[in-house]
C-alpha cells in the first residue's frame, strides 16, 4: 500500500540532518518539494546523485488537480517523499492539503522529523515554553496584525510567528504597542553562523531597535502573562443574575458587579454602560 511520507531537512546547519533523512535521500526515488532546484542543490551538496530520481514540484500555488494526482500515485501503492526547502513541509509550506487528502483517503501518513524554527527559537528564548502557539508568518495588513494581537492579550502564554526581514521593525513596534507589558524574542538566521538573540521587554523596544540586523531568516516570540483575576464566587453569578432578571435601570451597581466578574475597573465598565 502506498503512503506519504514527510522529511523535515535542516533549518540552516546542514549538520542537523538526521541519519533517518539522509538515508531516504540517498535511497528513495520520488520526492515532492516546493523549489526542485533549492531540492537539486541540496543533494549535490550531500554528494547524492541526482540520477534515478523523480522530483515533483508541489507548493501552495498547485491546484487541487494536483493534489488528485499525486493522491492517485499514492492510491496506486506508489510511497511518495514530501520534503521543505528547510524544516518541515508542515510549517510554512504547502503539506496540509496533501496530507489531509491522503489520511481522507485511509493511506498512511509518517514522518521522519528534524529541526523546526519554532522549537529552536523556544529553546534559545528564555521565555516559559509552556503553553506555546505557533501562528506562522503574521498578516501583512496593520489593521489585522493588531487584531491578532489583541486576540492573543486574552491568551496566556508564549506565542511564535515568522516575519519577513522588511517588516520585522514594523510589526514588533505595534506588538510592543500593543502588549507593552510583554517580554519579546527576535531570533534570527537560526543555527547558522550569524545566529542572533534579541531579548528585551516590549517598553524597551525602541531602545534597542537599531541593534537588530534586518537580514536572513527571522522567528519572533512574545510571552504574555497571565492576568490575575479573582475567581468568580456563585454568589456574585447569583447577584448579576438578580439584577439584570430585575430590570433595574442604574448602571453603577451592574458596573461594579460586572467589573468583579472580568477583573477590570468598575470605572472602566461603567463608562462602557453610558
């Protein structure tokens, strides 16, 4: 039976790649990857003879015809080789539909894992590593970055994106706007010679702004804390209930309640009721 297997290769050190992943390298035939020439040069870098070997391109612009087709391969019990051009073809590349196509199907799906920026930018942060979430590359419009960024202030805990090198200054600048009691982590070019750490509070930012060196590969973390909110007792539920079934028409009383149940200032929730 046929099935689809997923070789993540090295983010930048070629040193990282696994003995698993070298060996299908060297003896496997049909692989699938988004740049077949970025694929070509990193074979004839690991010495590997390119002849006998059939490589497809398949990226996120491919058509869902494609995907049939290469689904049509695997049905007919042929085992086909999805690779990245660096980490895994799961992360920032066109894998998804494919695999979701061949587990519909009732294939089999494996993996040969690797280095992935995400987990290595967790373990050089410092930040607390759980719980974390991945968001991938951040939407280029400010308008929707800023709403993502709200949305993750209500969600404790470390948060990872990729950025572009030309807008990294851009987007940090309106996180740390945004969530000026963050801790934040720009790494850049990971595991390669120019490996670089940026550690430093959000308020801190434009202090150390022109210390970053806008080139290569960037991995962006920020840690947001949890906010501490008092535990909503039943009787509080009780009193919010009672008031409104009431029909009361004085709004500092239900300010007051509803600023004990979300943790904010009764001042701040009175003058959203007016």
């Amino acid at each position: 039976m046929g099935k689809l297997v997923l070789v993540t290769l090295p983010i930048g050190n070629l040193e990282d790649i696994t003995i698993r992943a070298l060996t299908t390298l060297k003896e496997q035939q049909s692989f699938l990857t988004e740049d077949t020439r970025s694929f070509k040069q990193l074979l004839s870098r690991l010495e590997i003879p390119l002849e006998g070997k059939r490589v497809t391109s398949y990226h996120d612009q491919s058509n869902p015809d494609k995907t049939n087709q290469l689904l049509a391969l695997i049905k007919a019990g042929e085992t086909l080789y999805l690779v990245s051009e660096a980490g895994s073809p799961v992360i920032s590349d066109p894998a998804y539909p494919l695999i979701k196509a061949v587990v519909a199907s009732g294939h089999q799906v494996t993996t040969i894992p690797g280095v992935t920026s995400p987990t290595t930018a967790l373990e050089l942060s410092a930040l607390p590593p759980l719980p974390h979430t991945f968001h991938g590359f951040l939407p280029r419009e400010r308008g929707k970055q800023k709403e993502q960024f709200l949305f993750w202030k209500e969600l404790a805990g470390t948060h990872i994106f990729f950025e572009a090198p030309g807008r990294v200054l851009a987007s940090v600048e309106l996180l740390a706007q945004t969530l000026p009691q963050s801790q934040i982590v720009i790494t850049r070019e990971l595991t390669k010679k120019f490996e670089s750490i940026y550690r430093f509070n959000a308020d801190d930012f434009q202090q150390i702004k022109e210390q970053i060196i806008l080139k290569g590969e960037f991995t962006i973390l920020v840690y947001i804390k949890p906010e501490n909110r008092q535990m909503i007792s039943p009787d509080l539920i009780a009193q919010a209930n009672d008031y409104i079934l009431s029909e009361k028409q004085g709004k500092r009383q239900l300010a007051k309640i509803l600023a004990q149940i979300v943790g904010q200032p009764t001042k701040d929730i009175y003058k959203k009721l007016c």
